[in-house]
C-alpha cells in the first residue's frame, strides 16, 4: 500500500505511526516496541504514548495511515467505561 506524504504530520509523527503499525498492540511486544521508541525515536514510554493519543484523533494521521488509526480508535473506545 503506497503512503502518500500528509502534510501536517511531522518527521516525528510518521515514524510513530510507523513504529505503531510494525509493533501493534499485543501484550507480548509492549517492552520491544517501548525499547524501538526510546532508541529510534528517544521517546520514553510515556511521551510515546502521548504523542500517539494525540494522533489518533489528527485529520492527517487518518490520511496518512488510515488502517492504524482505525485500530487504535477501536481499542480506545473498547477500554473506555460505560457510565
């Protein structure tokens, strides 16, 4: 699938959705994907984590990688309560 370059995402912000898309979300690679943010990326667990909360609702991540960005909305709507 071609990746068409978004404008508005930062250098930054592609390589996270990059790193989010090869790793995913399974429990068993949290710590080798935390340690590919850190090396790659210099970002501790936690910034990684932010920047990609703030992604997932970015017009520009949705163009940029539609099929991640679907995921992660699922998996927060998911763990979210019911009140």
């Amino acid at each position: 699938m071609s990746r068409r370059r978004a404008s508005g995402l930062s250098n930054r912000d592609r390589a996270v959705l990059d790193l989010e898309r090869e790793w995913g979300q399974a429990p068993q690679v949290q710590d080798y994907k935390s340690e590919a943010a850190q090396r790659t990326l210099g970002l501790s667990p936690s910034g990684y984590a932010l920047v990609l909360s703030a992604l997932i609702d970015d017009p520009a991540a949705l163009e940029y990688d539609p099929e991640t960005i679907n995921r992660l909305r699922q998996v927060r709507q998911m763990r979210r309560p019911d009140f």
